[in-house]
C-alpha cells in the first residue's frame, strides 16, 4: 500500500515533467510484443477495477506515465489496444439483447433495459473514466485525444475510440462547468505565455504586443476548466471604440494611442483562438461570445455595436478550384482598366494578375481589382457551400452564432498570411442582440444566411 500511495503522489510532478517536455525523458521506441501483453494486461486489470481505489489510481499513474514516454508508434499501438480489444463482449450483448426482446411488454422490461445497456458499455470507458481521476488527469486525455485524431486520418479503426472519447470530453467540458475569465496584464505570466503560444489568428509578436492587447481599451476573456485552471480552452480578444474596424494593422498598431474606454460605442472581436487540439467537435464558442457580450454590456452600457473583424482563411483556396467564377470576375470594361494598370498583354487571366506579389502596392492596380475581388468574395462567403454548410470556417462559425455578414474590408490584412488567404481581405460579422436568435434559427432550419443591404449590392448579377 505505500508504494502504491507514492505512486499516485508522485505522479502529478512526473506528468507535469514530462508534459513540459523534460530533456531527460527520452521518448521510448515502439512496444515490443513483451511490452504490449504487459500493457494488455494492465489495461485489462484497469477495466476490471481490481482492488480499491488507491490500487485503480495506481494502475492509471502508470498508464499515463507509460503514455507519456513512447514515441508516436507506440502511442498508436497503446490506443489500438484500447480501441480494438476492449470493446463490448458481443456475446454478452446478444445474451441481453435476446433477453431484452424477451421482457418487452412485462414488468421485467425496464431491468432487461438496463442490463442490455449494461452489455452495450465498453471497457474503454472505464479505463478513460480512471484517468480523468489523476492529478492532471482531464489534460492528459485532452492531449490523448490530439494524438488520436492525428492517428485517425490514416487509421480509421480508431474512430469508435475517438467517438466515444468525444463523447466523454463532450460531458466533462459541459459549458455549465466552464468559468469564464477576463486575463489582464496582471494574470500570472504562466499563463500569459500560453496566450502567446495559443494565439492562432494574429500572432502576437512580443511582449509588448500582448500589453497593447490587453490595455485599458482592450478586453481578454477566456473560459477555464476546473481541473485545467492555468489552461484557457478558448479566448478571444477585443477592441472598443467609435466605428466599425476596417484594418487589421490599424487596430493591432502599438504606437496608437489608448482610446478612452468609456466612449466607446463598438465592441470588435478580432481573435477567437480555440487552444486544445483534443477539443475537437466539443462546441462552447458560441457561449463564450454571449457570456461575453452580457460582460462588455454591462461594463460599458453605452456599447451598440458587437461586430467581429475576421479573416476569410479558404476564399483563395476555393478560388483555385473555380476557374469559371474567376473568368467571369470582371466585365471587358474592368478587364481593359485591369490589364492597363497591370501593363499585361490582351491574353493574361486574372490568376496571371494576381500572381505578382507587388499588386497591393500597386494603387491603380489594386483599385482596378478591388470590385471583381469583393464581389467574388461576397459570393463565396453568401453562396459557396461544403456539406451544405458554408464552405468558410469562420463564416460557419458566426453564422451558425448568430451574425450576419455586414461588410467586406479591401487590404485589411496586408500580411503575408493575409494575402495568402483571402488577397488582403477581411469581413465584419455583427451580432445585433435582437436579431441572434432569429438569424440562429433560419440557419439551422432553412440555411438561410443573414446579410447586409451593402453585401446583398455585391451579390447582384
């Protein structure tokens, strides 16, 4: 019993070694065929609970620690094992089901239920459900999860682990359970690092970066788990001031001066950063943006506004593949001012065009290509589809919260990463408070997306 008590208390300092990456823990080859029927073998123990709590601790301690210090092949060989041999007993679910089918109509019926659902439990859920009861538990299946959903795309006998892992992660992480915070410059540094390391829409490029981020005219909300409290699941950062933001640069410029908070009539989120991998498919953004805009309302009772400045990360993706679109972009008169301030001959495309890196700074130029641009990107973010659902993430996301498309914004985003993506554009969804649940509802029954009067002026023929 005292070894196996030291085992669980030295395991949160191991784990949390080993998570931060130790140099002395060089990451373990692929199982061998002795290894692997000494992990059957645990795992079998770990399903089975054999012995009290401080023994069923124990076993997951060392479970998780083995986890943690194989490579990638034996990752994938530790989670086929759990995967494919400790599903449901077949025969015992025929035995139940038969049993079931048998007491249907009697007042036996309602036990037949609940054995055949008893059949039906799979042992991997036992095993995941120990984890979850370890120091640094939850983050370790977080992380579990991340690796399983690389593994996934090339092994696809994986999936009924990954379901029923999401399922599990899907109840853990219930936004009801979820605290929501605001980080400010005074947060501790731990965890304004990891605001740094987690931010994947705007890189925040330094400290001083981030201080001008999280300023008095700046707000930072974050939701929290309990067992992850250093751990932020999703942020987002926003700007108040006096109009609808229009330029990225202009609003991430740490030489601008700080706008008095108090007049602000705009709210402008313009990052919203989901940091956990594992998390994939478990959906709290849209509780955060409402959380969120009940804070800022009650803060600052002078704010109209809510409105978002978002990339449109696959417009030039899509675009690729839509040559008919693009050759139909202008008309002879805008292809005549296009070729001239290009200084291209009768023959050159649109692709041909936009191939020169230089044509945002080129004014003539970009002028001549700013109306084809727009009006194709209003086409794809209001008509282009995926599954039925807007081929865009992030126009599926605040679409599906609620927004509507309200305004297109010409060279926004300059970066490289900018151009990249959408030639410099960006868009603004708005989140009016009487409108969101009506949006809400038409989108998910009819798919019917809200735009403005200035984008429906885009869509026309």
């Amino acid at each position: 019993m005292n070894e196996e008590a030291s085992t669980v208390r030295s395991f949160p300092g191991r784990l949390r070694a080993l998570f931060n990456g130790n140099k002395t823990a060089t990451p373990a080859p692929r199982l061998s065929a002795r290894q692997a029927d000494r992990l059957r073998a645990q795992l079998k123990e770990c399903a089975a609970g054999v012995g009290g709590e401080v023994s069923t601790r124990m076993r997951a301690a060392r479970l998780g620690e083995t986890y943690l210090k194989l490579d990638d092949a034996g990752r994938h060989e530790f989670l086929r094992l759990i995967a494919l041999e400790f599903g449901p007993d077949p025969k015992a679910v025929e035995q139940a089901h038969a049993a079931y089918q048998r007491s249907v109509g009697t007042p036996g019926q309602w036990d037949g239920e609940l054995q055949l659902r008893a059949a039906m439990r799979s042992s991997r859920i036992r095993i995941l459900t120990q984890f979850n009861a370890l120091p640094q538990g939850v983050k370790f299946l977080v992380d579990m999860r991340a690796d399983l959903l690389r593994f996934l795309r090339d092994d696809p006998e994986l999936a009924v682990l990954d379901r029923e892992l999401e399922g599990r992660l899907t109840a853990w992480f219930d936004v009801g359970f979820l605290e929501l915070q605001r980080i400010t410059w005074n947060s501790p540094a731990a965890l304004l690092e990891k605001l740094i390391a987690y931010e994947a829409v705007h890189e925040i490029r330094s400290w001083t970066d981030l201080h001008n981020r999280l300023d008095s005219d700046r707000r930072c909300y974050a939701f929290f788990h309990p067992r992850m409290p250093m751990e932020p699941l999703i942020f987002v950062e926003v700007a108040l001031t006096r109009k609808l933001a229009d330029n990225i640069h202009e609003l991430l410029d740490e030489s601008a001066p700080v706008f008095d908070a108090q007049r602000a009539d705009t709210a402008i989120f313009y990052s919203i950063s989901n940091t956990q991998k594992g998390l994939r498919g478990v959906s709290f953004g849209n509780f955060l943006l409402k959380r969120v805009i009940d804070d800022l309302k009650r803060d600052f009772p002078r704010l109209k506004c809510f409105a978002t400045l978002s990339p449109i990360p696959q417009f030039r993706a899509w675009l690729k593949g839509e040559p008919e679109a693009l050759r139909a972009a202008a008309s002879e008169r805008e292809w005549a001012r296009i070729r001239k301030a290009a200084g291209v001959s009768g023959d050159a495309s649109l692709r041909d065009v936009l191939a020169d890196p230089e044509w945002p700074r080129k004014p003539a130029l970009a002028g001549a290509l700013r109306e084809p641009l727009e009006r194709l990107c209003a086409r794809y973010l209001a008509e282009a589809k995926q599954d039925g659902r807007p081929y865009d993430p992030v126009a599926r996301f605040h679409l599906g919260n609620g927004a509507r498309i309200e305004r297109l914004n010409w060279l926004a985003d300059t970066s490289a990463k900018g151009l990249k993506q959408s030639f410099g554009m960006m868009v603004n969804y708005l989140y009016d408070p009487d409108a969101i649940e009506e949006n809400v509802e038409s989108y998910a029954g009819a798919g019917k997306i809200a735009v403005s009067a200035t984008l429906r002026r885009l869509l026309r023929p």
